[in-house]
C-alpha cells in the first residue's frame, strides 16, 4: 500500500478530449492502489460481500460484528449476540438478507440491512461452520470444517446436514456450480479434492493434487476457479479437467473472486499481495497491500472497486480496479420545447460504480441529430441559458461521469428545438384569402442509430436512437443480428424525439460484427412514415 496514492493523469479518447476542450481534467489513483479502513479493536475480518443495499458487508472474526461498508470508507458494527462467536464468512441470500457463519458460536447468522441479527444452531456440537454461500435452489448451503458435513439452511432457519465421504476431509469454501447446474461445489482443505453435492445430498469427490490445500472457490460462467493454499496455485475446474496456474513461492492464495473485465482477483495470503488473472488464466497484474495484511475474501463493490478483508492488521482495504462509470439511464433535457431567454437543464442520467463529479458539454446541433453538433463555447454546467443564436437551430448535451477510477466516455441526450424569441412581436393581423382545403401529406421520418464501436461480448452497451421530425409519435423495434443470429427488442416509446436502449450481449453471441437496425412504427401513419435507419458494432472478447 502507498501512504499517499500517486496521481496520473487519465487519457481521454479523442471524441471526449475535443468534447470538453474547456474543462480541466482531473487527475486519478492507478488501479492497484489501496485505501485502508480500520474496523473494530481486536477485529480479524475474513469474509466480504456487496450487500443487497450496495454496501460491503465484513465479518469481523474476533471482532465478534458484522460491519457494514459503505462506498466512501464508513464503517457501521453490529455485534453479533453470541460473545465471541468468531463471525467468519458472509453472503447474501434468496431473501435478501446477509447470512453469515459463526464459526466458534457453531450458530448461523441472518442480518437484515439494517441490522437486525437471528441465529440458527447448527445441529452437530462444534461442527465450525466456515463458508456459507447462496444455492440455485433458494437455500444457503454451508461448510462445516470440524463436523466433516455439508449444510443446507432454509431462509426459515431449517437445518439439514449431509456427511462428507472423506474422513477429516476438511470442507472450506463452497459455492454454486457453473451455468447450467444445479449442484454445489465445496472445498476439502484436508482431503485435497472438490466435492460435489446435489440438492438431495448425494455427494461426488474429485481428487487434487496431493498437498493442495484448496480453500477459495469460485464460479464463473461454465468454470470453477480455486484457490490452492498449499501448493501455491490457481486451479481451473471444468467438467473433471483440472488446469492449474502458479502463482509466486508462498504467496498462499486463499481466495478468487471474479472482478470488473471479467478478471480472477486472487487473495495471497502468505505474501499480503492481489494477484490478477485474465478469464483466460494468464498473470496481468500484482498489487502489494500494507505489510502483514493477510488478504482473505474480496468482493467488488457497488463502486466497482475491490474490497479486500485485512485479517492480519483488522482492516479493510479498498483497491482501485479501474472500472470506470457505467451509463444505466442516459441524462435527458428539459423543458421539452424552448424558446430564446428560456433555461435548458440537463440531468447526469443514472450510472453504475458511484460516479462522484459530472463533466457538461452543451451541444448545437444544425439538425435533429446527436451527429451534427458542435460545443458551445463556455458551456459547461447543468444548466444552459438559450440565446438568439440557437434560434431555429437544435441543443443537446454530453454529460461524462467520474469516479475513482476516472472519468467514461459521455453520453448524450435527447435533442430540443429551439423556437425564436420568447415574446414576439405582435404584427397586424391580416384577413387571409380563402384557399381551397388539401390534405396534408404524411411526413417522413428520418431514423438514426449511434452505438459504440466495439462491446465486449457479455457485457451491456448503450444504444441512442434519434428520429427526425422529434415530434413523430409510434414505436421503435431494435433488430440486433450478426449471421443468423439475432434478437429484437419490441415497442420502445421514443420521447421529444430519441430514446436510448441498453444492449446487454449475450455471452454466446458470435464475435465479430452485429447490424443494429431500428425501425419506426407511426401510431398515426397518416402524419408520420415508417422510417429506419443503422449501425453497426463489432462484439471482442
């Protein structure tokens, strides 16, 4: 850990840096670097989960609480009833509340975000329950380290238990299997092998190398991730075949967790260091953490960064994991229609990982369009006063968000017409001719599409839908389809004029390019034409 965290300054793609020529750019932290906080006198936290209310929930060992996190570093402790208990590991579960063990209270713990803690005996005396994690079938399923069992606790409290082949096997980490199945996978820290255990309770073992030590377990998608305490290794478990990834001399790892890309961050224990694994396996990066920390569970937190319980100096640390914000709902204008003098606001739309500070571009635009804009000079708060410049012309605006880790690419909004002045000057009223009446013809509709040139397939990507004239009134299909695979989504309702969609890729869509295609539906075809327009982008790995 470094005492003060080094600024860098962040490298904005060239769309943004034009964008916002005029804005000072701020400086952040690297990925890597870690902010401690202390918990509770005598803690030795070990296990740490996102809450269902997007804080980081700690248990504390002998710190006999359950600490709550939030994203700024502030601690809340509940102590757990049982005196000295030694709280070890903590999940979240069908019921959304956080479920913990109590490894020498031999008790199962329920705490409701707010604080309120039940507890639940275990039946078998001094069995150690250890590692709790949720189940595809809605209960929690726990390790007992002591009591060699498996157990299966209902959100009532119910308890059942299931043996363990293998005598003194040593069940530790336990977890949901991969996609698709219906079984729980465990650690034996002593018998050196995977089990595997149904619904009903029928249990498969699978061996490990002799000296193993598994502790951690995780599941991504279709594998399952281990943490080889004893030989200092990674295992990947797929179906029977097991791969396993060295990691330093007696760097200990005890936990994988899955993180922002996605990465395998890795708790070495022995060393007090973050390993960072691609998908794929292969080492990108070693993080040191505050001598004699002792990394134990990590979780990603609602801010997208990793928080790592400290066991062997009572903290828990929060390491930057480069995720930067992520667009939920994109920023719109408002008022709707606008005149000369008037006041355009914009909001900052809603996005994922904790954005701390918004950067604001206001835009001219010639047309009704996102693509035919330009900055406007000093324009750069929430609000914008329209002048008689904007006259007949459109206003839109960019709103890029901050965190920790830096500042995303903007997103934009909806698009407003700007009318003349906002009194006008009164003219002579004039007696008109009488015309003879014709019916007015449909108009078209202009339809265009604005996506990002590349997503990682898996992940979500946002997609702005702009139509042209902003006051056609229908519904939007979006086609996405790259060969003969595709998807659509039906009767998104456009407002003034644009709507934005979010995409999220499917894990098995094919890589390469996909065509966004979206089509107008009028809700009266005899004021407005059918329209379409499209993108195109490239799905990576």
């Amino acid at each position: 850990m470094l005492s003060q965290m080094p600024l860098r300054p962040v490298v904005f793609a060239a769309a943004l840096a034009v964008a916002f020529a005029s804005v000072a750019i701020p400086s952040f932290a690297a990925t890597g670097d870690d902010t401690s906080f202390a918990l509770a006198a005598g803690a030795t936290p070990f296990g740490s989960v996102l809450g269902p209310d997007n804080n980081t929930w700690i248990t504390t060992g002998a710190g006999n609480s359950i600490a709550k996190v939030d994203a700024r570093g502030t601690i809340t402790n509940y102590p757990v009833p049982t005196a000295a208990s030694n709280p070890k590991f903590i999940t979240v579960g069908s019921d959304r509340n956080l479920w913990f063990t109590e490894q020498a209270g031999n008790k199962i713990g329920r705490i409701t975000t707010t604080g309120v803690i039940t507890e639940f005996a275990v039946p078998t005396a001094a069995a150690e329950p250890l590692v709790i994690s949720p189940g595809p079938d809605g209960n929690l399923w726990f390790t007992e380290l002591a009591g060699n069992k498996i157990g299966r606790i209902t959100t009532a409290g119910v308890i059942t238990e299931f043996a363990v082949p293998t005598a003194a096997s040593g069940p530790y980490g336990i977890v949901a299997g991969p996609t698709g199945s219906n079984d729980m996978y465990f650690t034996e820290s002593v018998g050196d092998k995977i089990g595997k255990i149904t619904s009903s309770g029928a249990i498969t073992e699978i061996p490990l190398a002799a000296g193993s030590k598994p502790y951690g377990i995780t599941t991504v998608a279709s594998t399952l991730w281990i943490a080889e305490f004893g030989t200092n290794k990674v295992a990947q478990l797929q179906g029977n075949t097991v791969l396993e990834i060295s990691m330093a001399a007696g760097s200990q790892p005890i936990w994988v967790t899955q993180g922002p890309g996605p990465t395998m961050w890795v708790s070495l224990n022995g060393s007090s260091q973050i390993a960072v694994l691609s998908a794929a396996g292969a080492l990108q990066s070693t993080y040191a953490l505050e001598t004699g920390a002792k990394p134990a569970v990590s979780s990603q937190g609602s801010d997208g960064n990793m928080w790592v319980a400290e066991t062997g100096i009572g903290k828990v640390a929060r390491v930057l994991s480069g995720q930067t914000p992520m667009l939920v709902t994109a920023p719109a204008l408002t008022p709707a229609t606008v005149s000369v003098g008037a006041t355009l606001t914009t909001s900052t739309g809603v996005w994922a990982y904790d954005p701390t500070t918004y950067v604001y571009s206001w835009q001219s635009c010639v047309t009704n369009s996102i693509t035919a804009c330009t900055a406007i000079p000093n324009a750069t708060a929430a609000t914008y006063l329209v002048t008689s410049a904007d006259s007949g012309k459109f206003i839109s605006a960019k709103v890029a968000a901050t965190n920790l880790n830096g500042t995303v690419a903007p997103s934009v909004t909806n698009v407003v017409q700007v009318g003349g002045t906002a009194t006008p000057i009164p003219t002579p009223s004039v007696t008109p001719s009488p015309t003879a009446t014709t019916s007015a013809k449909p108009v078209a509709t202009m339809v265009t599409v604005n996506a990002n040139a590349k997503v990682k397939r898996g992940q979500p990507t946002v997609i702005v839908i702009s139509l042209s004239p902003m006051t056609a009134v229908g519904v939007v299909n979006v086609t996405y389809k790259s060969g003969k695979v595709k998807s659509v989504v039906k009767a998104l309702k456009p407002n003034n004029g644009a709507l934005t969609t979010v995409w999220n890729s499917p894990a098995n869509w094919p890589l390469g390019k996909t065509r966004i295609t979206a089509r107008f539906f009028p809700t009266a075809p005899t004021v407005n034409l059918r329209g379409s327009g499209f993108d195109v982008i490239r799905v990576v790995k």
